[in-house]
C-alpha cells in the first residue's frame, strides 16, 4: 500500500502471513477493515483477543476447545469404542461436518516427515497408544491423507498398534461420488482399482 503509515503496513504484512493470502491479497482485506471498521473491524479485534485468551487444546484428543476437554470427548454418547485419528484439526472439522461419525477422535498434528524432522513423539502417538488401553478402544479409523507422509504415517501407526490387538482400518480410496473416470488423476483410479469390492 503506497505511503501507508506504518502501523497499517504491519497490519498488511501481518495478514499477509494467513493461509491463501499474499500481500495484495492481504492489502485488500486490510482496506475493506478499514472501510467497516465498526461493522468488521473492531468485532474482528474483539473476537481476536476473545480467543487468544481462550481456546486451548483438548487435554485428550486435541482438538482447538474453549475448556480442557473439549465438548465431543465430554460426550458421554460418543464414547464407543471407535477412534478416529486426523493429521489435524481442520481434518476433524470436516469429519464433523459429514455427520457420519459418531465416535471420538485423535489429532495428530502432522504427519512423520524425515526431512523435516518429525518424528512420532512429535505427533503424539504415543498418546495414542496410551488412549488404546484407557478408552477400550475396539477399532481406529486412520483418516489420514493419501499424501507419501500421511500413508507412511498410517503404517507407522498400524504397526505401532498391532500388540495391543486393536482394529486398525483406514477411510476408502477412490472415485469420488459424481466423478467421472475421465477427470480423475492415474493416482486416484489406481487406489480405486485396488480398492474395488464386490457389488
């Protein structure tokens, strides 16, 4: 922003710095702020400030809550069994979203990566294992994303859980519903020709 002072310019480069935005991108968002500083912009401080304070990890599953444990491992009704583990917690916001499950779930928060250094202390699946004996867990669900780190993840966590007998079952593969063979990447229909299950 041309001759901006400089408390707006630290704004931009702060905005700058969120997911999908770069520095135009954020120069926009800065100005519409300032074009509805009551409307959006001192809400959206307020807000801001309100969760800094606030919002915490679930000291059990991790998940971003507003008290130590957060409202889906308080449910009693959840409690059945089944353990769905996600990299992270935007993961378990869309799993929620579909409504299809029902139990409760296990944030990762990440994926083992080599070259970055992470390693499983890191990921928090010791926990995980630990979660397996406290919760009488019967089955985990691997929802973990069909990237190179997330399936070597998935396997490191199999095999971490084989002594304790657990069932460990990983999210389907495939075609997606409404999609068309035509526009799918060679990755995608392989894993559903591997996939495939009788009809």
């Amino acid at each position: 922003m041309a001759n901006a002072p400089g408390e707006i310019e630290a704004l931009i480069a702060l905005m700058a710095r969120l997911p999908g935005l770069g520095p135009r991108s954020a120069r926009r968002a800065v100005l519409h702020l300032l074009r509805k500083r009551s409307v959006v912009m001192e809400p959206l401080a307020q807000a801001l400030v309100s969760v800094a304070a606030t919002a915490r990890d679930c000291r059990i599953c991790g998940n971003i809550s507003d008290h130590e444990v957060c409202p889906i491992c308080a449910a009693d009704k959840r409690a059945t069994g089944v353990l769905c583990v996600v990299e992270d917690v935007s993961d378990l916001w869309a799993m929620e979203r579909t409504g299809g499950f029902s139990g409760r779930y296990h944030v990762l928060g990440g994926t083992l990566s080599a070259l970055d250094s992470i390693g499983p202390e890191a990921l928090r699946i010791p926990h995980l294992v630990q979660r397996i004996g406290d919760e009488a867990i019967t089955e985990v669900i691997l929802a973990l994303n069909s990237t190179v780190d997330g399936q070597t993840t998935a396997h490191y966590i199999a095999e971490a859980l084989a002594p304790t007998g657990v069932q460990v079952s990983a999210l389907a593969q495939g075609v997606p519903m409404g999609g068309e063979l035509d526009y799918l990447d060679d990755g995608t229909i392989s894993a559903a020709l591997a996939a495939r299950r009788r009809l």
